[in-house]
C-alpha cells in the first residue's frame, strides 16, 4: 500500500464494496464438494485459455486466508479503509430460515472493528454452478410471500449495529434478485413496517441490476416500492462491451466463453451508455469466472489498475453531480467485488498487481477532490 490510515474524507462518495464470505470450510460444501472445499479451490483450478491470458490468479499478501480467523478480516478492513472503502456490502445467504456462509459476518459483527456494513440477500437457489458443474440446485429459496415476509426478522439485530449503513438515516439493503420478490408492493410495504415497529428505524432497499439494462427497462421498480436501483457490474455493462474472442489464439480449440476489451469499454466511457433514474453505478476492477466456468467463461482482458482508476474517476464525478441535482438520494458507488476469487473480480492484493487496485482506488479519490 502507498500508505497506511483511514483515507475515507466526508465529502468523498462512499465507495461500498461486495464481500464474498465463502472463504472457510463449512459442512454444507463439505457435503457437496469434499472435505474442507472453499471457494480457494475453484482459484486454484484456474487456467490459461489463450496466450496471454492471466490465470491462475493468486493472492498476495493475505494468501489463501481463512476466515474462521478474525484477523485475517480485520486485515482486510485495514487495507479498505487504507484505499478508502467506505463500506462492505456482505452476501446475505437465508434460505426459509436456513442459513449458509454465517460466520465471518458475525465474527465481524461481533468484534468492536469500526466498519460500516450492509447486506445484499442473494435471494436465489444455491446452485452447482458455485463450482462450475451445473445448475442443479443444492437450496431452494421458497417463492412464497410468507418466506420473504419472514427473511426481515433474520436481520433485525445487525439492522441495530450503528455500523450498519445508511442512507438519510434509513438502514440499506440490497435485494440481489428484485424480480423474484412475490408481490413486491406488499413484501416491501411489510419489511418497511416490521423494521419501523422493532427497531424504530426505516429501510432503504435498492434493486440490485444484475442483468442487462433493457430487462430493468420494463419495470418501474420505484414505483413497487423500492428506494433506488443498483448496478451490479459486470452483466448490466457486459452488451457494451467490444467482444474480441475471435481476436484471441488459443491454448486448446473448445473454448465457448466470450471475451471482452476492458480497455476500450473505458477508453470510450461505455458506462455511460445507458442510466436508469435513481440509479447508483457499480464498476468491475476485473472479471474472469474461468476459473469456476473453465471454458465457458466470461473474460474482461485488459484490465489494469489504471484503467480500473480511469473508469472510477468518471463515475465518482458523475456520482457527485447527480448527487448535488438531486437524481440520488447519496453519493454511493458499488464495486464487485473485494473478495470474488473465482469471478476473477476483486480489490485485493495478488501476486501479479501487488495492491495496485487498491492504490488505484486512493488514488481516483484523491483526484476527484482536487477537480
């Protein structure tokens, strides 16, 4: 890192980061994927489909941790907060009151770490495809409105942490999924009323984009009840992109995946191509889930930390403007991710870049202050 300290300023977006806690073994994978599986064994299976092509990807600093130790999160609040992460936005797994990857987050919420949080539910089936083989699912999310009625009371007590993240004093929550909601009026509207009357405070939900822009196109999420929407970049960004697979020589000839230009998608400020109203911007400082889909994979190829600066740059700027007219409610940018190994996206130090991501983001900071 280029220093050590919190770099976070008042006047700064707060920049909020994805977390993936599927960094320590857990009966459940156990189960479905032998003794002691995390997701360090899709990283290691990574490899190279075309000359070039950086994989595997393997860790700096931290190495393979494992999070069943609360230092190595601690570790990890330090090198955020060192490059001005605001916050960390942890998956959410709850399954009709079953839930799965729980222990780093209440290993965090039970430490006295000042850090801001807030949860994404990702309110979709476990599938096979975690590890790459299929979409058979292992967990079933119900779809019954007395399922998501009752997700609410699950969260109540981190709703209550001060660290828990907020926007005009509302406690966030990102719905992974915002489609899949059962009549959406009436679940939203029953969250809202249980979080008031427990906790005396109220929610603000964002639908996250997970998909392309045009299939959020079709429904008025605002108007179902939801704050604001969010992106969840790479899939809104991904038809934006200049596809070079045929570009590319490869190291066997059955690769089906798609590859994309990184450079010029941020050389040209595609990401400005389309924004829905009351819409926060989300940014990839990489993608590459070849490690877990082999040769069906997506690839961003060319990504480097200042490109990764570049993009967030022109968006922190943006985010300020709009803030200041008024189209969102605060100067909030999502990155996906800090920890997503084997979706090849992440902020933390690796043996190729060093914390050079992380120094990235410090940096983009520091100069939108002085524009």
């Amino acid at each position: 890192m280029e220093e050590e300290g919190d770099f976070f300023e008042k006047n700064d977006p707060k920049i909020i980061a994805y977390y993936l806690p599927q960094f320590y073994p857990t009966e459940y994978n156990d189960k479905w994927w032998g003794k002691g599986a995390t997701e360090w064994r899709n990283v290691a299976k990574g490899m190279p489909q075309y000359v070039g092509h950086y994989q595997p990807r393997l860790p700096g600093e931290l190495g393979f941790y494992d999070l069943r130790i609360v230092e190595n999160i601690k570790r990890q609040i330090e090198l955020a907060k060192n490059s001005g992460i605001y916050a960390f936005c942890f998956y959410y797994y709850w399954f009709d009151g079953k839930r799965l990857l729980d222990l780093p987050v209440d290993e965090f919420f039970s430490s006295n770490v000042d850090f801001p949080f807030c949860f994404c539910w990702a309110n979709e089936d476990w599938k096979k495809q975690w590890f790459g083989t299929s979409n058979e699912s292992l967990i079933v999310q119900s779809k019954t409105v007395e399922s998501y009625n009752n997700f609410i009371s699950s969260i109540l007590d981190y709703l209550k942490d001060e660290r828990y993240l907020t926007v005009e004093d509302k406690k966030i929550l990102v719905i992974y999924k915002p489609r899949a909601i059962p009549k959406p009026e009436n679940v939203l509207k029953y969250w809202r009323e249980v979080v008031r009357n427990e906790i005396g405070k109220e929610l603000y939900i964002i639908a996250s984009i997970s998909d392309k822009y045009e299939e959020y196109q079709k429904t008025d999420f605002l108007s179902m009840g939801f704050d604001a929407l969010g992106e969840f970049s790479v899939a809104p960004h991904l038809e934006y992109f200049k596809n070079v697979t045929q570009d590319k020589n490869f190291v066997c000839d059955d690769f089906l995946g798609n590859i994309y230009d990184y450079e010029e998608f941020v050389l040209s400020k595609r990401y400005f191509e389309v924004n829905l109203r009351k819409t926060y911007r989300a940014i990839a400082p990489m993608w590459d889930n070849s490690a877990r889909k082999v040769n069906k994979g997506i690839i961003l190829d060319g990504s480097t930390p200042e490109l990764y600066q570049k993009w967030l740059e022109d968006i922190i700027c943006e985010t300020q403007v709009k803030k200041k007219e008024g189209r969102i409610d605060e100067a909030l940018i999502f990155i996906n991710a800090w920890n997503e190994w084997s979706e090849g996206a992440y902020l933390e130090p690796d043996l190729r870049w060093g914390y050079g991501y992380l120094n990235a983001t410090r940096r983009a900071l520091k100069n939108t202050r002085e524009k």
